[in-house]
C-alpha cells in the first residue's frame, strides 16, 4: 500500500506541469461555482435582507388589534407595558428594541407630504436594524435629541437639507392633534425605497413625550440569527409569551407579503444558472483528467508488463487523481472562501457600473453575496470524487487492453 | 509545406485528443449559449412587465402631473382621451394604446374603511396589453360602462369578499368634493408579477369617469411599441403628434426615464452581467485548459518536427491553425446546439415551479430563454477566438525548448 | 349654518368671564339663545380651496336644535349627495350607492369633501364647560368692536384640539374669530365669521373662512345664502329613511 501511495505520489511530482493544470482547472471551476454560488444566494439574501435589515427586523411584537389594522397605524391599540414582554422574553435568544409608528404630516416651506414617522430607541435600534450604516448626509439620532432623520429621495422631494427645521403634525395617542417642531440631523439613503421615499425617524422619547404615550409603544422589534427558521421561532416566542394573549408575533414573512421587489432577479432561474457552471465546472475537470490520464497508457502498459497487478495500477492512479483532486480542491476552497469573504463584507459597487440612471433618485448598489456553507462542503467533496472517477475511466480503459497494445499506444 | 493541411492531417489523426478537445470547447459554447437567453429571458421579463403594467413603452401624462402624483391630481388629466388613443394606434410603430386612471379610494365595507388603489381601464383595449383575461382566478371581466370591477386576490381576502357581491367606493373626485359609488364584484385576478400592490382593483374607465366626476377623462395614456428598441424615437415623435393635435398640456415620456423600476432593471442587468462574467471566465478556462493540455502531450510530436527542420514560428502557427479549426467546429456545433435547445424552450417556457427559498408568493414563473446576437453570434467568435489564442501560450513555449529535451519529454 | 362649525367653538365658554357682572351660565344661555333654534333651513354655498384652486359646492341644510342636521348638496357634480348628523353619528348617502355610508371611529377624522372641516368637527362631543377650562384673558377691539378673548384648555384628553381661543363680540355674542392650537402650543386653524344681521332677532354670520395656519393656500370658505329660521320642516327630515330618498 505504501509503495502505491509513494508512487501515486512521485508521480504527482514527475509531471508537474500536468499536475498544475489539472489542479487550477479544478480549482477554477470551483472558485467560479463558490462565486456564482455565493453570489446567487446574495441575490435571494438581498431582498430579505432589505426587509428585515430595514423594515421588519426578524419579528415584531404587537397587540392583536393593532396587526388587524395595521395599515392605520392606530396608536390606540399599543403594548402599554412593553417592559414586562422584554422581561418574558430574556433567555429567548432574540434581540429587542422598542418602536412606535405613526402617521404624519411633515411640512417644509411651502410643501407637505404624508409620510410615516417612526420613533426609535437611538441606543438600541442599532441591535436590530442597519439604518445606521445607511447615512448620506450628517448623522444618526441621539437619544432625547429634538431631531429627524429622514430618507434620501423625501428629502429630495421636499427640498430639506441637514440642519434645517420641519415640523410634523400628527395627533396623539387619544386624538389631540401635535405639532412637533425637529431639526433634521441626519438624511439616510438605504437600499430599501420604501424608507428613502416616505419615512422619517425620530427618538422614542420624543414621541413618547409629544404623543402622550406614557410608555407605551406600538411594537416591539426582534432580532435572531438569519440560520434560524423564522416559522417555528415564532412559534416558540409565541409560546413564551402565552401570558400575554393579546399580543401577536409577526415574522417577517408575514408582515412582508406586500412587498418583494426583487422577486423577479432572485427567481428560480438563478438554480439552473447554477446548475449550468456546475455542468461546465464538470466538463472542464473531466476533460483535463481524462486526457492527463490517456497519455499514460503506455506508462500503464509498461507498468503491467513489470507486473504489477491491475488493482495496483488503478490504485495508484486513484490516489494520483486524488492527490490532484485535494490539491485544486483545496485551493479552490480557500480561493473561493477569500473572495467569498470579500464579497461578503464589501461586495461590488454597482453604482459606478449602473452610470446614469435617470429616475431622479440615487440609488444605492452595493451588492453583497452570502454564505452558503453547503456550497463550499458539496464543493470539495466534488471536487474530489469527480477527479477520482474521471482517472478511472481512461485508467480502466487501458487495464482491459492487451498489454501490448498499451505500449504501442500513441 | 502547406501548415494548413498538415493542421488538418493532425487533427484527424489525433482522433480521441482532438475529440476531447473539441467536445470540451462545444460543450462550454453550449451552455454560455443556453446560459445568455435564459439570462436574456429573465431580463426581457421583467421590462415586459415594467411595459405592460407600469408605464408602457411611451406614457403620456399631463406636464405637471408627475410633479404631483403623490397629491393624485385627477385635474391634471389627459382630456378627451379616446382622442389621444386612437391618434396612437393610427401610427404604425404603435402596437396597442390604452388609457388608464389612477385613484385612491377609500372602500366601505361593514361599516369599516379601507384603503384601496383603483385602476380604471380599458377592458377590452387591454386585451393585449395588460392581459388582465389571463390573471382572472374566478368570475368574469367587468363589463365597460357598468359599476362593476375586479379585484386583486389580496384585497378580496383582506374584505372577505366574494364574487357577486357588492362593495361602496368613497373618494375625493376632481373637483375635490366626495363621491360615492357601489360596485358589483365579478371576479377575482391575481397578476404573477412580484412587487404588484395587493390591494387593487380593476374598473371600467368610463365608469371611472362618472365617478371621479372626470368626463372624458385618464390620468395617462400608454403605448406599446411593435419594436420595444425604437422607444426614445417614438417619445420624440408622439411629442410632435400631441403638439399637432395641439395638446401642449401633455407630455410623452420613454420608459427608460421614468421611475424606480428602470432603476431595478438596470440593477438587474448589472447583475446579470456579472453572472454572465462569470460564464465566461468559467467556459474561457475550459477551452484554454483543454487547448494548454492538447498541446503540452504533444511535446514529442513537436520535438520530432523541430528535429526535422520545422521553424519555432511554423510550429507555433501550426499548432495556431489546429486549435482554430477545432475550435471554430466546435463552437459552431456549439452554438447551433444551444439555438436547438433555446428555441423549442422558448416558446414553452422553463416552468420553475421550485418555491423560492422563505416567501410563498405563490408565483409559479415561467421563464422563456431568448436568443439574441450576443447568444449567438458574439459566443461563437469568443470561443473560436479564445481556443486559437490558448494555443499560443504552449505552443511558443515548447517551440523554445530544444528539439532533444522536446524529445525525451513524455 | 354654525351647526356644520366646529361647535366647540361657539358655546358658553364663558364661565370664567370675571369682567362683567353677568354670569357664566347667563352668557352661554345668551349665547345659545342667539345660535340654536328650533328649526333652521339655510340655501348656502361652500368654497373648498388649495394650491391648484378653488372649487365651489352649494347646499342646502337644515337643522333642529344641536344635534339633528340633514344637508343636501345641489352644485351639478355633488348633487344629491347628502349629510345626515343625529347626535354623534354621520351618515353619508350618494346617489349612485346602494348603501347609506356610517361614518364611526377614525373616519370621523376624514375631512367633509376635502374642506378644512372634518366630520369631528360637525358632531359636538358633550358640554364644552365639561370639557374646557376658560381664562378671560382681556378684552380687544376688533373692527372697533368690542370682543372678549377668551382661552380655552382642555380638561381631559382625547379632545382635537387641546388648546383654542375665541373672541366674542361683546354686543352680539357672536363669535367673530378663534384659532385652534395643537397639544404643544402650534396654531393650527383659524377661523373668522362676518357679514353678521340680523335674521329673525338673532344676530347670524353669514360668511366664515377656516383655514390651515400651516398650508399656504388650504382654506374652506362658507356663505348664508338665504336662511330661515321659522322654517316648518317636513316631519322624519331627519331619518335615514328621508337621507335615501
């Protein structure tokens, strides 16, 4: 066995330059599948990620009322305690931050717009959702600041710039009409339009304060890691807060049925894309090896007339092929886990690719890919096997040939 | 020596090696082929869908209508449409014109309000515009003329509404003043069309009319173009017909500058492209890697024919010629098969039934491939160009290398 | 025609008066002597205004007491359509519905055909005196007559408007102007009455403006046609059964 291997080995060696091409065909094929892979998933991730980075976070916490008429944004039907909820749900593995949503008017100069106002804890909001990194201009709110921060294309819209005045009318949780004067500090441009076109986000102790709330907040946001089955996690949530059985969890499956913009470039086509790169991936391995290894028919014959036994050849050349499987393999993992990485954490501009869009807006187009470690497993072991069985048939090919013929074989 | 000849004399004497070499670079043709219509499938989908239900390929508005649209301005119209309309279809680019009108309403039902997006339209005129025969789930087409409508599947779960049953519509009509109208349900539709608003319904335009208090009035008129690639040239053109029929009030505007969806689509085709990148990096490595591999096994073969007197420069041209013509059958068989595949799908459709990952939107999309120059044609002189060009690199190497090292290399 | 006002306006809110020897409760009496009647009918016109223009409707209402009110609209693209308060509820009838529209909850918050008044305003919620504390806070002249300004702060929550005040003309008890406030102090609406005679021994106006302090060009104008106030009213105007007829 060992003199197998020793041999697989010397061999791996001898014909280097076979050796380098055979291993960066795989290695290539499987840093472009990594890639694609990786970057398919983004796609789908995307628009998920648009709602729940931005909009939804993983599940909110509301009183029934409220869900059913959720459009209105009707302030009276709010969680009166939100504290004793947070308390329920300590050990639960989520992340929570308090919200309360409402209609406004915001009016500058001489425009108004309708817009949806929501009022956020400047210290805990960041847990949950990324708004954050999403500044244009100026800065994110602090807490009890008489401020704004409002989306890119409304401020557009209305014509307001950072450290200018408005003011939103409103009315309270029991119906009086308010007037809240802010300063805007910060303009925000995110990948969700949604938020860029009609919102404005204040501190929670403001509208605490300015819409008599007491308190009391219309939802309460969650947050759990993307790898957790949003179904059965509000179902468990669900559970814990039986106690509280006027109020419901929402994931963000549901309150996202309205939306889904990107459904279209994410659809189903992107499997057989996939599916395509892993047939040519295929292709170009097989190819190299089945070719790598007819050139060695004579070298098998040799090796048979010195008389060494079949089984023994094909394993030497199972282990070669191996050896040339791990080697691109590998590198092809680690390549693809790099660049994976980078485009995971820095993506790809597509703002300088996009050029002139003339819908009057910016937008932003950083485009991100995932991790899908399912990829990167069913890539090695591919990788591996594929090299493995592509030397086993022009290898087998040759044990059933007469000897003779081996050698003379051109 | 006529190098010509002796390419063709190697090639058909190298069988399995040009075979496998050969097979390689048609295969990898094959797939970037099938691969670019299915991208420009998916692409080609979401603009018929832009065109079909948002703007057309031309929309006309009223000048200051866009400015407004938040505000819903049913004054800013475009009057005595059926005017405008036929005008439209007279002109032969034109394929189908429609009118349609926005408005909010209010709808009424056990003695709530709910808030609802209305679309009046031309039912029969939409017949192959917006199709709305194909979407119908249940019940019929409104009839024009009647206070009937259809409404989105969405919005009759969310009223628990059935067909045959009635519904009052509340509004702000034109001249800011309310009106009521009660509305016969005939049927239910649901649009495969992600990112379509869920609570909207379908009614007549003359009906409309009446409501609205808007006589002979839309809100816009869109056209649909024989040739979707004339937009910019037909916009031009329909501003000079409507300045004729001295409509200065109205503008027409192409598709590609309106709104966030062209936003999306470029997002989209900058995504492709990428992917398509990747195809081509991909399937460019494969047919090099087979060219490279052809080549180096040959080492003794081209110390035998340096031995014999052959120039490196001949050598290098020799095994050039062998690698074009390879190259060129292969990717034309190539080609030619991705064209046998596209085609028949094209018209069928790839049903991807598969349910995308998380949201159940209920979409079944069909993607139909299409086939376009950059499918065809470009793939083909890429591949054969890349296959000859491969070839260099091996070649001029082992024509460096001495005739006698050439030689004992195995 | 005050009927359709925000009545929170226009009553006896002047309890606190300290200036006169009059009485709190003999005011408002003189104040409402002067308002509610027992039958009303009046042919008037609305001017519904904003950016891009103004839009003119004309009614015609009738009302009995403080709580029943039917109006009909008579302009070309409104007619038929019509109005009904009894007490805190608004029914809304269109012709070319098939059912009468029940106006509850938020949707009393909606504005009457777009103007600067909204269906709250038109249903009184209670006693006022329940629900203001009102400060005499001097007395002006405006138009050199003499007002009383008064200052209105709501006793409890939920009410529109937390804060108002009123200027009441001294010798006719008709209130020429008042402006409401939001919660934190902002005016909100301004309202003024004019072209004030006399209809029947009371003192009427018959033109008021409201307007949006905060939008530039939103303002809701209305004018008294004709009006009578002895008017014998058909028996049941005031049903549901009359609205849909």
């Amino acid at each position: 066995m060992g003199f197998i291997v020793s041999l697989a080995w010397k061999n791996l060696s001898r014909y280097k330059r076979r050796t380098l091409i055979t291993a960066c065909a795989l290695a290539f094929g499987i840093i472009m599948f990594l890639w694609l892979d990786g970057m398919l998933q983004g796609i789908e991730r995307e628009s998920e990620r648009n709602i729940i980075w931005y909009e939804t976070g993983s599940a909110k916490l509301m009183t029934t009322e409220y869900q059913e008429d959720l459009k209105s944004m009707p302030l009276k039907h709010c969680i009166e305690d939100p504290q004793s909820l947070e308390q329920a749900l300590t050990g639960a593995g989520v992340t929570t931050t308090r919200r309360t949503v409402f209609a406004g008017e915001i009016f500058y100069g001489e425009g108004s717009l309708y817009v949806k106002v929501i009022a956020v804890d400047p210290e805990t909001d960041g847990e949950i959702y990324r708004l954050s990194d999403t500044l244009a201009q100026g800065r994110y709110l602090e807490a009890g600041e008489q401020g704004v921060v409002i989306g890119e294309w409304l401020a557009q819209d209305l014509g307001i710039a950072v450290g200018e005045e408005i003011t939103i009318r409103t009315r309270t949780r029991y119906g009086a009409f308010q007037t809240i004067e802010l300063i805007v500090v910060g303009v925000l441009n995110s990948p969700n339009p949604m938020i860029n076109k009609g919102t404005a986000y204040i501190p929670l102790s403001l509208a605490d304060e300015a819409l008599e709330m007491e308190g009391a907040v219309t939802e309460i946001t969650l947050l759990f890691p993307e790898w957790q089955d949003p179904e059965l996690k509000v179902q468990e949530l669900q559970g814990r807060l039986s106690a509280f059985p006027g109020i419901t969890v929402q994931s963000w499956k549901d309150l996202a049925r309205d939306f889904l913009m990107f459904a279209q470039m994410k659809s189903a086509g992107s499997s057989i894309l996939l599916i395509l790169v892993f047939v040519i991936a295929a292709v170009g391995i097989s190819n190299t090896m089945l070719m790598a290894v007819y050139e060695r028919v004579r070298e098998i014959g040799m090796m048979r007339a010195m008389g060494m036994g079949d089984g023994a050849i094909r394993a030497a050349f199972l282990f070669e092929a191996g050896g040339i499987g791990l080697i691109g393999t590998l590198s092809g993992i680690v390549l693809g886990l790099v660049l994976n990485w980078y485009m995971v954490n820095y993506g790809m501009d597509f703002s300088a690719i996009m050029g002139q869009m003339d819908i009057g807006y910016r937008v932003t187009g950083i485009f991100r890919s995932a991790w899908h470690p399912q990829a990167f497993v069913g890539g090695l072991i591919f990788g591996i096997v594929a090299a493995m069985v592509f030397s086993l048939i022009p290898s087998s090919r040759a044990l059933k040939m007469q000897i003779t013929e081996c050698l003379r074989y051109e | 020596m006529k190098l010509a000849r002796i390419a063709f004399r190697n090639i058909r004497r190298n069988r399995r090696r040009s075979l496998l070499s050969g097979t390689a670079i048609m295969i990898a043709t094959l797939f970037i082929t099938f691969a670019f219509s299915l991208i420009a499938g998916m692409l080609g989908d979401i603009e018929s869908n832009i065109v079909r239900y948002v703007s057309g390929h031309v929309r006309i508005r009223h000048v200051e209508y866009d400015e407004n649209e938040q505000l819903n301005p049913l004054h800013l119209s475009v009057s005595e449409y059926e005017e405008v309309v036929r005008q439209m279809e007279s002109e032969e680019e034109v394929a189908a014109a429609v009118p349609r009108t926005r408005f909010f309403t209010a709808i009424y039902r056990n003695g709530r309000t709910y808030a609802g997006m209305g679309l009046g339209v031309d039912f029969p005129r939409e017949a192959s515009v917006m199709r709305i025969q194909d979407a119908i789930e249940e019940g019929r087409l409104p009839q024009m003329g009647q206070r009937e409508m259809v409404l989105s599947a969405g919005l009759a779960e969310e009223l628990d509404l059935e067909v045959g049953e009635r519904l009052t519509l509340l509004t702000k009509n034109k001249y800011l003043g309310m009106s009521g109208m009660t509305f016969t349900v005939t049927g239910i539709v649901r649009f495969l069309v992600a990112g379509f608003n869920e609570s909207f319904f379908l009614v007549p335009i003359d009906t409309t009319a009446r409501f609205l208090k808007m006589s002979d009035e839309a809100t816009e008129v869109l056209v649909v173009l024989n040739d979707s690639k004339r937009v910019d040239e037909f916009a031009e053109k329909a501003t000079g017909i409507l300045a004729a029929m001295g409509r200065k009030n109205l503008s027409a505007q192409p598709w590609t500058r309106i709104g966030a969806s062209v936003g999306w689509m470029q997002l989209a085709r900058s995504a492709y492209d990428v992917i398509a990148l990747v195809f081509f990096i991909l399937a460019s490595t494969v047919i090099v890697n087979t060219t490279m591999m052809v080549i180096f096994e040959r080492m003794r073969e081209i110390g035998t024919v340096a031995a014999m007197g052959m120039t490196p420069r001949e050598i290098v041209r020799l095994f050039f010629l062998e690698a074009l013509y390879i190259g060129a059958i292969a990717a034309f068989v190539g080609v030619l098969l991705g064209i046998g595949i596209t085609i028949p799908l094209s018209k069928v459709g790839i049903d991807l039934t598969q349910p995308m990952q998380g949201v159940d939107l209920e979409i079944n999309p069909v993607v139909y491939p299409r086939l376009n120059i950059r499918s065809t044609v470009f793939v083909f002189f890429y591949s054969t160009i890349i296959a000859s060009l491969a070839s260099f690199i091996p070649s001029r190497r082992a024509a460096k290398i001495e005739p006698v090292e050439a030689l004992r290399s195995v | 025609m005050n009927r359709i006002l925000p009545l929170i306006f226009t009553f006896g809110l002047l309890a606190a008066l300290s200036v006169s020897a009059i009485t709190a409760e003999e005011i408002v009496k003189n104040v409402e002597r002067n308002e509610i009647n027992e039958a009303e009918r009046i042919d008037g016109s609305m001017i519904i205004s904003d950016r891009f223009g103004s839009r003119t409707k004309t009614f015609i209402s009738y009302a009995s007491g403080s709580d029943k009110m039917l109006l009909e609209f008579t302009n070309p693209e409104e007619r038929g359509q019509k109005i009904l308060r009894l007490e805190d509820e608004i029914y809304l009838y269109f012709p070319e519905a098939e059912e009468v529209i029940h106006l509850q909850g938020s949707a009393l918050k909606e504005s009457v055909m777009g103007s600067d008044f909204s269906y709250e305003d038109m249903t009184g919620e209670g006693d006022l005196l329940d629900q203001y504390e009102v400060t005499l806070l001097g007395e002006e002249s405006i138009e050199g007559r003499k007002h009383y300004h008064l200052e209105l702060k709501a006793r409890k929550r939920g009410l529109a408007y937390p804060k108002q005040e009123a200027w009441i003309d001294a010798e006719t008890w008709v209130m020429t102007r008042a402006n409401a406030y939001s919660l934190s102090g902002r005016l909100l609406k301004e309202m003024e009455l004019g072209d004030i005679r006399v209809v029947a021994g009371k003192y009427v106006p018959h033109y008021i403006i409201m307007r949006d302090a905060m939008k530039k060009k939103s303002s809701t104008e209305m004018r008294i046609e004709a009006i009578d106030l002895v008017a014998k009213l058909p028996p049941d105007i005031f049903s549901l059964e009359e609205l849909t007829w």
